[in-house]
C-alpha cells in the first residue's frame, strides 16, 4: 500500500493513479482525513463484438437485408 500527502499526490497525480491499479493508494490529509483510490475497469461495450470473415460483398448483404425485409412485409409482421 502507499501513501501519499495530498501535495505529493497532486503533484504525482498521473504515477499515483497508474500505481492504483497494482496496488492500494491512500492520500492524506492536514486534517487527518484519509481517502483511498480504487481501480475499476470499464465495462465493455455490448456492441464492442469481434468481427468475422466471410466472402459476403455488401451487395450481397444488402440483398439479404431486402429480402428479409420484403418477407416480413408479406407476412404482415
């Protein structure tokens, strides 16, 4: 764990942060007020999916996409 007054950790603010993901950081201070930074890790997002191959032209995409949507249209849907 390290600690750091709150001038220390000002002034080393971008180190006292990268330190945080490794390991506690406590700042203090004058008063005697103690305060301590955690790392989280940001949610990903639910459209952040890996890609895949295929030999599918946008045209080719297009005309699935148009058919779909004309079946659907039949269909009363």
């Amino acid at each position: 764990m390290k600690v750091y007054t709150y001038s220390e950790a000002r002034q080393k603010f971008s180190t006292v942060l990268d330190i945080a993901k490794y390991e506690d950081v406590i700042i203090k201070r004058r008063g005697g007020e103690t305060f301590k930074i955690i790392f989280t890790k940001s949610p990903k997002s639910p459209f952040d999916v890996a890609g895949i191959k295929t030999k599918a032209t946008t045209k080719d995409i297009l005309n699935a996409v148009k058919e779909s949507r004309s079946r659907v249209a039949e269909n009363g849907d």
